[in-house]
C-alpha cells in the first residue's frame, strides 16, 4: 500500500489567528468602539457651526469668525465622511479575523 501523505489530512483544517491578529483585532474593535462618540462630538461642532451661520449679523460683527466658520463646517463634514467609511473598514478587517477564531 502506498504511504499517507501526511499533508491530506490538514487541507480543511481551519487556520488559527496569530497572535499579531489577536492584538490587530483587540485594537480594531477599540477604536470602532470608539468611532461613535467621535462622530457624535463631530455632529455637534457642526450643529454648533450652523447655529452661529444662522446668524444674520455674524458677518457683520465678526468678519474672522464668520471665516473660521466658514473654513471649520466642510472640514468637519469630511472628518464626519471618513469616520463613517473607516467604520466600514473596521467592520470588514474585524469579520475577517473573527473569521480566523
């Protein structure tokens, strides 16, 4: 008879995380824990923004306020942007390796 490879048997055999995935993985759900009150500090700097640009004598009175705001709301829509698609990647990367245990 001819001999067992001993290779056949651990062709369906699951692969365990590493320890550098265990850490990699502690340290995505961290951070995507705390992706929310990052977004919710975000939505009310903009909501804060829009209330003072609500103001129709702001530009009057303050011209560099009026600038600042003006310059700070986009930025903080696209900070708001890429928090919300880094949650997305966090969610992918994180069933990847949940995948593993």
């Amino acid at each position: 008879p001819a001999a067992k490879s001993p290779w056949k048997g651990n062709a369906h055999k699951k692969r365990r995380m590493t320890f550098k995935e265990k850490r990699e993985l502690e340290d995505l759900i961290a951070e995507r824990e705390a992706l929310p009150a990052r977004l919710d500090a975000l939505e009310c700097e903009q909501h804060n923004l829009e209330a003072l640009l609500a103001d129709p004598g702001l530009y009057a009175r303050d011209h560099a306020e009026f600038a600042r705001i003006t310059v700070r709301l986009p930025q903080v829509e696209e900070e708001q942007l890429e928090l919300l698609e880094r949650g997305d990647a966090l969610d992918a990367r994180i069933a990847q390796l949940e995948a593993l245990k």
